[in-house]
C-alpha cells in the first residue's frame, strides 16, 4: 500500500554552549533592529536576561523588554503585548524562557498585525487562514529551559481566561526564523523546573511515539530524544552544572516538539483542563499523568512499546520494563505520584474530564477517548490506582 502523508521539520537552529552571545548577529541577519524582548515575570531581572539585552544594546539595537506573563499565560498578557510591540515599533520578537515566554513571544509576533481576537485563530480545521501572514512578525527564540520545545513549533498556547480553557493558536508562519539553543542558559533552573520540563520533553516524544499513523520520521526522532532524556536528566537534577547533560536535555526538548507534530493524546488532554483550572506545572502534570495513560493505552501500543524498551536497553524489554522504567524515573526525579500529590482535588474532575474530551490533543490518543475513558483516567491518577 502506497502512503501519502504531509511532513514539516523546523527551522534554523545555532546550538552549543556559548551561543548567545551570537544573538544581536542573528537579529541584524534576519533585518530586526528594534526586536522587543519577551520573557516571563520571573526572569525579567535574571543576570541571564540581562546580560542578553545589554549585548543588545550595546550592538546598537533598539531594543524594549516586555514581561507581564504569567506562568501559563491569558488572554490579557498577550493584549497587552501587542500594545508594547505597537507602541514600540518593534520590527520582530526575542521569544526567551521556558514555554511561557516562547508561547506569548511568538502570540505577540503572530497578533502584531492581525485585526481579530486571537480565539478566531484556534488550532481547529483552517482557521489559521484567516490571519493576515504578511502581518505576522520575526521571531528569534531563545529558550532557557529544556522541555516544552515551543522554540521548535508552529503554534502557542495561551488560557481564554472566560472559560478556564486554554487553547492552541496555529499559523505556519509563527515557527521562529532563528533558534538560539545554549545549554548553559538552563543551569540555573530550579530543580522542579528542571525536572517538569524534562518530563515534559519524554511526554511530548512518547506521546508523539505512540500516536497512530504514518510518520516515520518523527517516530526516529521521538525514540532517539527519550533515550537522551533516560540518560540525561537524572544527571542533571543531581548534578545541574553538567553542560554535557543540559545539551542532551536541550536537544530532547527541540526533538519532542518537533515529533509531536504526528500527534499528542491522553497525558497532555488532561494535563491542558488541569493546569488551566489548578496552575499546575504543565510538563509536571504531564509526568504525573503519564504511566495511568500508558496503562490505558496499553493494548494498543504494546507492540511498539516493546521496540522502543528495545531501544532503550532496558531488561527484559516489552510493556513491563519500559512502565518500571518511567515509575523508576519519576521517583528517581521526584515526580509526584498522584494528581493529589500535586496539589490537584477532585471536585472539579467531572468538569476536567469533559474539557479532557474537547482538547485538540486527545484526537491523537491511540485509543478513543470519551467522557468515561477522561473520567477514569483523572479518577486512577488522582488516587494512583494502577
């Protein structure tokens, strides 16, 4: 049988240590002079921030810094980004930090010339043509953290702040021109960070891994991105100056968002109605979810479950060892083992199980996922029924 299928891989990529410091050149390649800096609240003041824009100024750019984002960003952030980059003349974005800066640098990029709400550009069928691309601007990403790969993909998530829903916005245009990846950019991340956005990056290859259909090359590169993450991120939450180990995390974290373009599913599902509703960490959420949605993927991916336990030289490899191994690590890197555990009640899981149903991810789930499949899967990681 002949297979037809449409790929995208992601742009230019200068990685290694050191490599910031190649950042004023890149803007002045790509004809961004006045770039506005976008980063999180957090690491506004951080000397790495700092550092960056100065290097900035001192290359004669005309550059402003904008930080009102919150840790999973609404509606109301990126308004008020746009009315910075306007009010600046910015001519393109620095996206820099972990997935909330990214996210809202490359909404900012992308709403800077469009003229309707940014809800009318939702990840659903073509809605992404009704923006305006010639309105859409540059975007240089810098990520400082090592998991949610945004500085790798075509869209950003932003919470509608109205219904507690937090939705994906798409436009082909919104992958960054130029990403900056230096790992040591990441070494001063707290350790939960560390560790959140490092199981984020397995959720997002192993989701990817295991979504159906036909998309080889993203399947390479998801297998070859977990065995990076079982080897590296251990080493880094033990021992956080190990460049060598934040290179492998930070090449995890581009792999999984570039193979997740074949599809997420039940972890992410869950975790978007539970961070929206509770603030929780997104990549955290996802590890927390992960082996209750492995249990109850099972039967479909067993098979290739046991290719990638292969891979990854785990003993006796099949479903077993490769479910050992993801309890192992989580408790290794100290991920909490239930939804309760953190810091999640149950009184709203009626409501989380129906938004788990409408999430865009839980299309790519290997088996089909209703209200009473979302139900049962909060109700097993909520009292850590496996």
């Amino acid at each position: 049988m002949t297979v037809h299928a449409n790929w995208n891989y992601p742009t230019a990529i200068r990685f290694g240590a050191g490599r910031i410091n190649e950042l004023a050149e890149v803007c002045r390649g790509q004809g961004i002079l006045r770039p506005l800096l976008v980063t999180d609240q957090g690491l506004a003041s951080a000397p790495i921030t700092q550092a960056a824009r100065q290097a900035l100024v001192d290359a004669g750019l005309g550059v402003d810094l904008f930080s009102g984002i919150q840790p999973n960003p609404v509606g109301a952030n990126l308004d008020a980004g746009v009315i910075a980059y306007r009010r600046g003349q910015h001519d393109g974005v620095i996206a820099f930090g972990g997935g909330s800066g990214l996210d809202l640098g490359k909404l900012i990029a992308f709403m800077s010339g469009q003229r309707r709400p940014v809800w009318d550009y939702e990840d659903i069928g073509d809605w992404w043509t009704r923006a305006d691309a010639d309105g859409i601007a540059k975007v240089i990403a810098v990520p400082t953290t090592a998991g949610t790969g945004s500085e790798v993909g075509r869209a950003g998530v932003i919470t509608d702040a109205s219904t507690h829903t937090k939705k994906i916005i798409f436009h082909p245009k919104m992958m960054p021109v130029v990403v900056i990846c230096d790992p040591e950019l990441t070494v001063g991340m707290p350790r939960t960070i560390t560790v959140g956005t490092g199981m984020d990056a397995l959720s997002h290859c192993l989701e990817a891994y295991c979504a159906p259909g036909y998309h080889p090359m993203a399947d390479g590169i998801a297998v070859e991105g977990m065995r990076l993450v079982a080897k590296a991120l251990p080493q880094v939450a033990s021992t956080p100056a190990d460049i060598a180990a934040r290179s492998d995390m930070m090449a995890a974290a581009a792999m999984g968002a570039t193979a997740f373009q074949k599809g997420l599913g039940g972890m992410h599902a869950l975790s978007h109605p539970i961070g929206a509703l509770y603030d929780t960490h997104h990549g955290m959420t996802n590890a927390t979810m992960m082996p209750y949605v492995l249990r109850f993927n099972r039967r479909a991916i067993e098979a290739r479950i046991g290719r990638l336990a292969a891979y990854l030289e785990l003993p006796n490899p099949g479903f077993d060892s490769f479910m050992d191994f993801v309890l192992d690590l989580r408790q290794q890197v100290g991920v909490p083992h239930t939804l309760r555990d953190l810091g999640v009640d149950n009184r709203q899981a009626a409501l989380i199980a129906e938004m788990a149903v409408n999430d865009p991810s839980a299309g790519g789930n290997p088996l089909p996922l209703d209200i009473h499949a979302t139900r049962a899967l909060f109700d097993a990681a909520w009292s850590g029924a496996l």
